[in-house]
C-alpha cells in the first residue's frame, strides 16, 4: 500500500463522509504552482484549492510575515483589543476596493471564511434597509452554512439540511441556456424584464433587503454577469432601496486581471464579500461595503472571536503587497488570453465541447456528449479529471451538472508549467472524447 492509499484509508477511518473527497489525492508539500504528494509524485495545480492560491504557494514572504507574527501575537480578539493587523489590512481593503466614488467613504470588516463573509453581507443588508428579502440565482454558490446552503443552487450541496432559510428568492443567472440561440442585448433585456416581473408577482422590492450576484459564477461553471445586466441591476436596486452585493470570493485578487471582478463591469455593489485567495492560504475573509451602509450596523452583531486573525492579517497584508509586486493583474490576463485560444482550438476539433468562457484567468469549457444540449458529458469529465491526475495535472470541474472543467491555477504559474498541464488536459480531453490523440510535450 503506497503512503498515499494509506493516508486515505485513515482518513475514511476517522473523517466525516460529508466532507467531500474529490479525488485520491494527497498533498504533503507545495511551492509556486506545484503540488508534491506524500508519495513525491509532482501534479501541475490548475485547482489552486479551489481559486485560493493565486499568489502561488509557499511564497517566501507571505510565509516570513507568518513566521513573523505567529512569534510575535497570535491571537487577541478583535473585540477585545484592536491591534495593527486589523486595522492595517481594512486600510488595505478600502484602498483596494472602493464602494463608493467619494474618497474616505467605505469600510470594512474581517472575518474567517466566505461564506462568513457572505453571512455577514445579508446581516449587514438586512439591518441597513429593514428588509428580511434576498433574491439570488440559479448555479450560485455561496457557501455551506444554513443561510449560504440557501442561497447555494446546486441541490447536491444542501441535500437533507433543510428546513432552509426563509425570504429567499431565486431567479436565472443571466447566462444563456445550452444550445439557446440569443443575443447578449436580447438575454439581458429578458432577464431584466424577469426581475421586474418577480417584484409584481413573487416579493414586493419594499420587502427586499438585497440581491446578491457573483460576478463569474464560480461553481456554476464560470458564467460571466453581462455589463448591461449589472448596470440594469444597479438601476433597480437604487430605485428601490435595495442593497447590491457581489459576491467576489473567488473572483477576487487578480483571479480575472483586475483586483475586482466587478472593475470589469463598472458598477460598483454596496456590499461585497470576499475570501480565498485574499489570504496567500490562511483562512481569512472580509465584507467591504459603503460606509454609509456599515454605519448602519448595530454594534456586536457581526464578527467573531477569530475574525480577523492577527497571523492571518500578516498572511493578507504580505500577499496583496507580493500580487502588486508581480503585478499578477496583467499576468492573470496573460493567462487567460492563453488558456482560451486553447480551449478555443480544442472546441474546434472536439464537438463534445460546447462552449468556452470566463473573464481574465478564470477560464473554462462545457462539455455535452456529442455536443447535445440535452446530455451534460459529466462522466466524460469525470475521466478527463481522473486522466489529468494520472499524468500530473490536478484540475477539478464546475457546473450545476459537473459538465465544466474550469482552471484556477496559481497565477505565478510558469509558461512552462501553463503550457505543460493544457497538453495534459489536451490529451485528455481529446481521448475521452474519442477523437485523435495529439502530443503532450516534456513533462514539468
């Protein structure tokens, strides 16, 4: 028994089932956009644990800053005493990431997790309108706690967790549908009129606290929000009060080569929750929102005993100052714009392949069995994911169908490196598919 069958065995032994296990894979080390497993076989980390790693892992400063304050205060509760961490990475936030076009005027607060983060967002909403309503979308991801699971779409997340929350309300993503044949001018004005229509016949907007929005769907398969419907969203909700949150958990921190995914639409949320990659892979998260709205915040009912870490404060600050110094905005675009014209040139050869898209370097492609619509390849993509791994590329799919290989690599992923896992998932791709087998190059 190899120590990575061994190290499952113990695993399935003693942990939870309901803690999902994607794979047999294992990790023991990681450095830049590498990960060794315990057996010391290398994998080319297109995962990135799942749009955490932009900044690549094991970075020698994020890992100093660390060393650092772990000897220094590792923990003192925000509520208890305010320490410079804290402050300094919400200086760091609101300078990164205005809500608001006067200066001086947005705020923020720290938290652990995304879904925390996305907790935090509606309790904030809730008491700045005095509304109990959120309305949500199809294929959102939020999270995994009871309000997130609410407002999550993909039933396999949530099954048997009910009762959910109430006054939650969900309409399509403004995404066309597989095999809809419709104009962006078109969709957008459809899904507008929807929305409108759910204020007439499904909750009054004087009853709705916020609508809540990712940018790009993250486990919805990488669906990126029409500007026009984000400026029409932003219309709505300033006609009737209602506070607009975008969820940028994973499209955060240069994922999409902006520091905002939002930057791309040019509208800017009242709230917006973030995580991931925010801590350089310590468990850190923040809602940043319009001062005018934070202030509306009743003090002690938001936060929490570790909100705001002092070790994984230290972690933050050194990973937003090491992605402006390998400006990793412009290298996210240059990702990207690679990562596409090759799944561009695999959609012209494969006809499983359906469809490529994503924003910056959170890219992906659908797959649909002989490009039917009707019949999501999700056990194709089950052997392409499973051949990857084989070959030494750890990816992971999206989708309400598990039908979208979506990339988040680290984004100080050599050319080599890049150029090296898109043979792999090529190869793959191509002989799950059954069509002809191209060369994969020298491994990494």
């Amino acid at each position: 028994m190899s120590k990575g069958e061994e190290l499952i065995r113990r695993r399935e032994a003693v942990v939870c089932p309901g803690v999902g296990r994607l794979s047999t894979m294992t990790a023991a080390s990681a450095e830049g956009a590498i990960i060794t497993d315990v057996d010391g076989r290398a994998f080319i980390d297109f995962a990135g644990g799942i749009g955490v790693m932009n900044v690549g892992h094991s970075d020698e400063a994020v890992v100093a800053a660390i060393r650092e304050q772990a000897g220094r205060l590792q923990h003192a509760c925000i509520h208890v005493a305010t320490y410079e961490g804290y402050v300094a990475l919400c200086e760091e936030l609101v300078r990164l990431f205005p809500h608001d076009d006067r200066p001086g005027q947005t705020k923020a607060m720290l938290v652990n997790t995304g879904a925390e983060a996305v907790e935090n967002a509606i309790k904030i909403a809730r008491q700045a309108t005095g509304r109990p309503a959120v309305i949500c979308f199809t294929g959102a991801f939020h999270g995994r706690t009871l309000l997130c699971s609410t407002l999550t779409s993909k039933v396999t997340y949530k099954t048997g967790c009910g009762p959910f929350v109430p006054e939650i309300y969900r309409l399509p993503y403004p995404s066309a549908q597989p095999g809809e044949r419709i104009s962006e001018d078109d969709l957008v004005r459809r899904e507008l009129v929807r929305l409108r229509e759910a204020f007439i016949n499904t909750i009054s907007p004087a009853s709705v606290a916020a609508i809540i929005i990712e940018p790009v769907q993250g486990e919805g398969g990488f669906h990126v929000l029409p500007k026009a419907y984000a400026r029409g969203l932003r219309a709505i909700c300033d006609e009737h009060g209602i506070m607009l949150i975008f969820d940028e958990v994973q499209t955060g921190f240069a994922r999409t080569g902006r520091w905002a995914a939002y930057e791309h639409l040019g509208v800017l949320p009242d709230l917006s929750p973030w995580a991931k990659s925010m801590g350089g892979g310590m468990p850190i998260s923040c809602v940043i929102g319009k001062a005018s709205v934070m202030d509306r915040v009743i003090p002690g009912t938001v936060g929490g005993t570790y909100g705001g870490n002092p070790v994984s404060c230290a972690a933050a600050l050194a990973t937003i100052r090491r992605m402006e110094e390998l400006d990793l905005n412009a290298r996210a675009q240059r990702i990207g714009q690679v990562i596409r014209e090759r799944f561009e040139a695999i959609a012209a050869r494969v006809p499983d392949v359906t469809s490529v898209r994503g924003l910056g370097a959170m890219m992906a492609m659908e797959l649909h069995e002989r490009g039917d619509p009707s019949r999501p390849a999700s056990e194709t993509v089950k052997r392409v994911i499973t051949a990857c791994r084989e070959n030494g590329l750890l990816i992971i799919s999206a989708g309400q169908a598990s039908n979208v290989i979506r990339i988040l690599s680290p984004l100080v992923i050599t050319d080599e490196q890049l150029a090296r896992g898109l043979d792999i998932l090529e190869n793959a791709v191509v002989s799950a598919t059954g069509s002809a087998r191209v060369s994969v190059g020298q491994e990494a």
